[in-house]
C-alpha cells in the first residue's frame, strides 16, 4: 500500500469519523474502500480505455513513434487557453 494525503472538509472528516466510529473500523478502511468502489464506477463507463495500446499486431512498422497520434486521432483536443491579450481583446 502506498501512503497519501488528501485535503478533505471537516464536516465530511466528521461524518467520516462518526461512520468509522459506528462501523468499529480505520477511517482510512473507509476511504480505501469508498475509493476503490468510485474507481470501479469509473471504469465501467469509462468512455476512452487506452489499456488496449499494445495489443496485438497492426502490420506497422511506426506505431510505437505515433501511438498518441493513433490514440488520440479520434478525440476532441482539449481547449487552448487564449493569451492574456486576447481574453482582453475578447471583452471590448
């Protein structure tokens, strides 16, 4: 297992608190639990898995030099933040 910190609010470190408390277990058996449940939700619906990256043969000789360019050729990219004189040209 690996340690981390996470930022959390007091009410929610509270009522985590009163859950554990209640249930007779660690806080962190909770967050552990509760996380690896998100992150099996998340997969399920995930809707890009590039664990597929890799798997079998495509007769291609340059796919380890273009794997992102493969990947991501489909994929909406992601938005460009403007430069500061744009935004203020943008308001005007």
């Amino acid at each position: 297992m690996k340690r981390t910190t996470i930022f959390i609010d007091e009410t929610v470190e509270n009522d985590l608190k009163a859950l554990a408390n209640s249930a007779d277990v660690p806080v962190a058996s909770l967050v552990r639990e509760a996380l690896a449940e998100y992150v099996a939700r998340r997969q399920e619906t995930a809707p890009h898995s590039v664990r597929f990256l890799a798997a079998g043969r495509s007769g291609r000789q340059d796919v380890a030099e273009r794997s992102e360019e493969i990947v991501f050729a489909e994929l909406e990219p992601h938005a460009r933040p403007q430069p500061a004189r744009a935004r203020q040209r943008a308001k005007r």
